[in-house]
C-alpha cells in the first residue's frame, strides 16, 4: 500500500487577487486543448503535419456544501458587477489533513457562474452551491 491520496478525499481551497474564497469538495475542467492546423506539405503523401495553433482554456467549475465562505464568492461577484477586472488566482490541492498536494497558478480569473442550493425540505440533502469561472491559462507552481 503506498501513501497517495485518493481523489475522494482531495479538497480544493480557492483564492482570487489574494482574496481565500474557502474550500470546495470538488474541482472540474483544469484542462486546455490546441486547435490544430494541417499541412500537407508537397511531395510527401505519407502523412499530414498537424501544427499546434490557438489554445483554449476550459472553464472550471467548482463545487462544494454551503458554508459562511459562500458569502464571500457573492461579494465577489458584486466587484466584478462594479468593475469587470481580471485578476490572477491559485487552486491547492488539499490532502484530508490540509497539506497541499499540488498547486495551480489561474491566470485572468473571471467568474461566469453562481448557482446556489436548492432548498427543499422533503429531501434530506446538503445544500450545495456551484462557482464556474473563465480564465487566460493556467500554471503549476
């Protein structure tokens, strides 16, 4: 048996512009793809060039059970209402003992999204909130 973390017990803790919006139970879209341009170039059939062109980065959806940090993310949303202005972020990866585990530099955060929970007391579900964001990139540090 090694020590590895499993991802099921991985939290995800989130700051934009220094500003720590708390913790999130999961983290999804860290990824990016390349468009891809062809070339065949002249006299060569036996294969096509594919050359790497525009990179899109997808957006990262967060999310995790109400807590007194879902005050932060709305007051969040009310600067970027006053002045859109694009901050860099951080993502950490956090073992179930809070040691990080990895970390993410987001570049240009803007949020896009806020879902809050769903209230209804025939079913006996936490209630959750959902934060989707854009960015410019990502980098590991």
């Amino acid at each position: 048996m090694t020590d590895d973390v499993f991802a099921s017990s991985v939290f995800f803790q989130l700051s934009v512009a220094g500003n720590n919006l708390g913790a999130f139970h999961t983290c999804d879209g860290l990824g990016a793809q390349f468009e891809v341009e062809e070339y065949a170039e002249g006299g060569n059939n036996g294969f096509t060039w594919h050359l790497p062109s525009r990179i899109t980065w997808t957006n990262v959806t967060m999310t995790r059970p109400v807590t007194a940090d879902s005050a932060k993310v709305l007051k969040w949303f009310g600067e970027v209402l006053q002045r859109a202005e694009r901050k860099d972020g951080e993502i950490v990866a956090l073992a179930p003992d809070l040691t990080p585990i990895v970390r993410w530099q987001v570049l240009g955060v803007l949020p896009i999204r806020w879902q809050g929970p769903s209230f209804d007391p025939s079913q006996s579900q936490a209630a959750v909130e959902t934060l989707e964001f854009s960015h410019e990139g990502l980098e590991a540090s």
